[in-house]
C-alpha cells in the first residue's frame, strides 16, 4: 500500500474540482469559452479600479515594511542561515516568477504596443517610445510586488511563527484558529485549482513556441497532437526534476536557465545595435520613472479605451492569479533571509534584469521593423505571436544557433515552471509537509500536463486563461466584513486569555518563592499583619524587607522623613473621612458573593480582589482595594 503524507480534504477535494473543470471544457468547450470569457470582461469592467489600487497598495506595503523597523525581522530564527546562495535564489525566484513569459512576450510586446500605442501615433518614435514604457510598467516591480505580498506573509508565518506553509497561514491573523477548519481547507482547495490552472495555461504558451521553433528549425509540423507530445516529453524531464528535490533539480536547472538566458540576451545586444540599445535603456528607464505614477494610478476614467481592459489590467489580473504559486514558491526557498532582503531581491534584481532584456529583444525589434525589416516582424506578431521570436531571429547572424538557444531556453522554462509548481502543490495539499512520498509529486505533475494537453485538444486555453483571471479577484483577501468582525473578536479572545495565564502563572511563581506577592493594582496588607516567620523576604538591618521601598507612609514613597505627595495628600484626606459601615458576612443562607468570602463589593477578605478582580480592576473602585478606614477615592496610584 502507498504511504501517503496529505490532507484528505484539501487533496481529494481539489483533484475532484480540476477533473470537473476539465470535463467541463472538454464536453462543451465552446460553452466554457463563452461563459468564462463574459466573466472575465464583467470582473475587469467591474473591478478594474480595485485591480489598479490593490497592486499600488501592495507596493507601498512592501516598501514601508522593507525601510521600516520590521526590515531587519529574519524570516525564520533569529540564528538561522540561508537556505540557498544568493545568486541560487536569485535564479529560482526568477524561473518561477516569470518563466516562459519574457521568451513569449520580448518581442512581442513591444511591437504590438509599437503597432497600436493607446495614445501616440503607431508606428513613430513616439509609438515606440510610449511602447517600452508601458512595457517596463507591465513586467516591472508592480508585478513582484503582488508575488512579494504573498511570500513575505507565507514566509514570516511559516519560518517564524511555525505554521504550515501553505495558503491559509496568510490568513492567521484574520481568521485566527479557524484556518484549520473548512475555512482554511477551502482556502487551500482554491489555492491549488488556481496554481494548476495557471500553470497549465503557460506551458500551453510555452509548448506553442517550441513547436514553433522545431517548425522554423526541422519543419516539424505544428498542430495539437504534435503539441501534446511535446508536453509528454517536457513533463518527462519535469518528473525527473521534481523526484530529485528541490535543491538539486529546481535550482540546478534555475541556474542553467539564467546562464542560457544571460548568454542569449548579451549575444543580441552585441550582434544588434549596441550603442542605440545601450541609450535606449537608460532612456527607457528614466521615462519608467517619469511616469511611475501616473502609469500606475491611470485608469483612462475620463476617456475610456478598450486597450485598458486587453492590457493593464490583464496583466494585474493575471499576476494576482498567480500570486499563489510563486509567492509560496519564494517563501519557501527565502527562509534565513530578513524582511529587507527578501523585499529588494525580489523588488529589484529581476525588475532590472526584465527592464534590461526587455530593452535588448523590444527595442532591437522596432530597430528592425523600422529598417531592414520593414513592418515584417509587426506582421508576423499579428499572425502568430508564438513565431515572433524566431522572425526576429532571422535579421541576425547564426540565426540556426540563437533559434536552437530559444527552444532549448523555453523547454528549460517549461521545466522549472512544471517542477516547481508541483512542488508548491503538493506542499499545499500535504499541509505543509516537506518529506512528501514521491507518488504524491509525480501525481501533480502528472495533473499539470494532463490538463494542459486536454485544454490544448479541447481548444479551452483562452476559457482557463480567462477562469483564472476571474477567480484571481478573491486572492487579494476579499472577505466578508461579519469574518472580520469574528476573527478579531477571536484575537481578543485569545489575549485576554493568554494575560490570564501569564499573570496566574506569576502570582503562582511568586507565591512558591517569596511570599504573596501584590499583584498589578492591588496594595497588600501591611507587614504587621503578616505571620510571624512568614517567607517575604530577607530582612535589612532597619527590618524591612529587601526589595520594599515603601516608607513608612500608608501612601507615600521612600523614608518616613519625606513628604508625601499631592496624590498622597489626596489620600490622607480620603483616610480621615468617617468610614461606612462594614457588613457582615453571614456563616449560612443562600449561596452568594458572601458564602465564597467576598464583601458585597467583590473584593475578597479584608479587602483584598478576588482573582479576577486582579487581573481587571474595576474602574469605580480604582487600583487600590478598600481597607477599613479608608473611603475610595476613585483615583489610581
């Protein structure tokens, strides 16, 4: 018999709703194209200002807790080391976090925002300029700062505080003990349809693009079954990757990635124009900045476009669908680092390796277009955005051997894309675990090419790309308000019981070791009334005890010689006022405040609190018990 290392509910209940969905495309795909591409437009029409304030609301959250005083937190004990060398962890979280997007998009979006701008005139300096921009704000820190939300939650609570890696620890403060229940299972049943999803659909992108390669290279012919076997292959290679681990295969085949990708990248930039594309680059980045804001915050709310909707808020929506994933993917593999270095690794380093690729593929594209291409490669990225690269390949030298290097990059892609999100899958369906039977990882990778060869033969791609943006919308932590109420009500409930304890456990501690002790409010009786022999304490040659510093004074401070203070004057007052009358305390009758020894007031005898009287003194009575001859003042020591 198979061991097994999961959550029953979160594993069998996600793998049931995948296989639904699937059917769903499979038996009526046009009805599911139809269906989830309303939903899609009617969220994005609905919710695009939401979409465009949540992603600058998570920017601004990542940089105040990266410069503020939490900046220095480790993500994990305060002892602990790195999991991963700096520059190991900077190609994982690059390979997740992007992937087979910037081979399928470095050519191709540019040029198509050079071909339609939504403002400039297309095809000019100024199509072209306003092109990288938007490009730059697409692919820059506004998508890593969504993936840095999530990872930076998942990891505080998951390396610091001890819970699970999963989903629902992001949730902990919210709903508090209740992510353990249906609550939490639903949370992480969501998380792995949503990382499935989402995951099926790039290798889809990405399976395109290298049955495009082989048709430029071998003329190998492209169609689906030839597609479904490319991914039988890739996800071969995936398995293999996932059964050795995550710090052998994932970040071994992380590092080639960004050894090719490098490689390639500076092979374009020497071959292209690489004076021009040097000054684009410094250009493009200052106008990124000159427009930071506006691009950020723009909704085109007094002149509506469509172009806002294909674009803008796509992208947020579809990095906030894939939030899940990476964010607990980067978690994982940051434990050991602090708040302030995962915020400006994940920040920083792959916006400026994006900004910098992007500048050499885009701009060295337009540079062609303009000139020796002569609208070709615009062409062909309006035909078939899946075969721009290679179009563009062909204006420079040893295009055999770049086009080889680009298949081979994007089947690498497609790896680590697969490896480790089977990886961040079955961590979540574990409930967190680790050290998960290799049957468990092979069955999610078997999922994800499953579902991406049966969407790709179903022709329901576009339907699951759009399902993904629609369910993206509650990954931003869309509760209802009564959930909030409950959970901080939940909070509440815990403090208070947590001081309980505490300050039982000290009165306990304090009583075992030095006598009864006062607790927080409560003046103890004085020394003459204590036993003779009594354990309070060593006593000093005057006869007091150490650590007493009262003086002789009932309210003063210090020795009898000093002169008491106004609250004490205020007191001495209270004192010679004629006190009420004592009630007794009958022996018999019925059960009460007095047959537990307590005055009618509460307080136990001789004035003293009862235990909980102790821990919360009542405001009318002040902090100071009641002692004959005294009349409350109701003013605090």
């Amino acid at each position: 018999m198979l061991k097994s290392k999961m959550n029953p509910r979160v594993f069998w209940g996600a793998s049931l709703i995948i296989g639904a969905l699937l059917a769903a495309a499979l038996i009526a795909p046009g009805a599911s194209d139809y269906a989830f591409g309303h939903a899609q437009d009617w969220v994005i029409a609905t919710f695009g200002w939401f979409y465009v304030a949540s992603v600058a609301g998570f920017l601004l959250m990542v940089l105040w807790l990266a410069i503020g005083p939490t900046g220095k937190l480790k993500l994990g004990p305060d002892d602990c080391e790195p999991d991963f060398p700096y520059l190991s962890w900077l190609a994982m979280l690059f390979a997740a976090g992007m992937g087979i997007g910037l081979m399928y998009f470095a050519v191709a979006e540019p040029v198509q925002h050079y071909a339609a701008p939504p403002e400039a005139e297309p095809g000019t300096f100024a199509a072209a300029r306003e092109g990288m921009v938007i490009t730059f704000i697409h692919w820059g820190v506004h998508a890593w700062a969504v993936y840095a939300v999530v990872g930076l939650s998942l990891a505080y609570f998951a390396h610091r505080k001890g819970l699970p890696l999963t989903l629902r620890s992001g949730l902990h403060p919210l709903l508090g003990r209740r992510i353990n229940g249906p609550i939490g299972d639903a949370v992480d049943i969501f998380a792995i349809c949503g990382t499935l999803f989402g995951i099926a659909t790039s290798l889809g992108l990405g399976v395109a693009q290298i049955n495009s390669g082989l048709t430029y290279l071998t003329g190998l012919p492209s169609n689906a079954w030839v597609q479904v076997g490319l991914i039988a292959v890739v996800m071969g290679a995936a398995m293999v990757s996932v059964l050795t681990g995550l710090d052998r295969g994932v970040r071994r085949l992380s590092e080639l990635n960004l050894t090719i990708a490098v490689g390639l990248m500076l092979f374009v930039l020497i071959a292209g124009p690489t004076g021009f594309l040097l000054k684009a680059f410094v250009q493009n980045f200052g106008l990124y900045l000159d427009q930071f804001f506006q691009r950020t915050f723009n909704l085109y709310a007094y002149e509506p476009r469509g172009w806002m909707a294909d674009w803008t808020l796509f992208y947020w929506a579809w990095w906030i669908a894939w939030s899940p994933f990476v964010g607990m993917f980067i978690a994982r593999i940051s434990r050991g680092r602090t708040v302030r270095q995962f915020a400006a690794g994940v920040l920083l380093v792959p916006t400026g390796f994006t900004f910098l690729w992007m500048t050499v593929f885009g701009n060295t594209a337009i540079a062609l277009d303009m000139g020796v291409a002569a609208g070709a490669i615009t062409q062909a990225v309006q035909t078939d955005l899946s075969t721009a690269l290679f179009q563009f390949f062909e204006y420079l030298p040893g295009t055999a051997i770049t086009s080889t290097l680009a298949v081979i990059l994007v089947a690498v892609f497609f790896v680590t894309s697969a490896d480790s999100g089977s990886l961040v899958i079955d961590t979540i369906a574990s409930g967190g675990a680790d050290d998960t039977p290799r049957w468990q990882r092979i069955y999610w990778c078997s999922m994800e090419g499953l579902a991406a060869a049966l969407l790709l033969l179903a022709g329901g791609l576009g339907a699951l790309q759009a399902a993904t943006l629609v369910a993206a919308l509650p990954v931003r932590g869309d509760h209802d308000p009564a959930d909030r109420r409950a959970g901080a009500a939940d909070v509440r409930r815990r403090r208070r019981a947590r001081d309980r304890h505490r300050a039982a456990a000290a009165g306990r501690a304090g009583q075992a070791h030095d006598g009864p002790r006062p607790s927080p409010g409560h003046r103890p009786p004085d020394r003459a009334a204590w036993p003779a022999g009594h354990a309070g304490g060593r006593r000093r040659p005057d006869g007091r005890r150490h650590g007493d510093r009262r003086g002789d004074h009932p309210r003063g401070r210090g020795g009898a010689d000093r002169a008491p203070s106004r609250l004490g004057r205020l007191h001495l007052a209270a004192d010679r006022r004629v006190p009420a009358p004592a009630r007794p305390v009958a022996a018999g009758g019925a059960r009460g405040p007095a047959q537990r020894g307590m005055a009618p007031d509460g307080s136990g005898p001789g004035g003293a609190p009862s235990g909980r009287d102790r821990l919360h003194p009542r405001p009318d009575r002040g902090r100071n018990p009641r002692r004959p001859g005294q009349v409350a003042t109701g003013m605090s020591r």
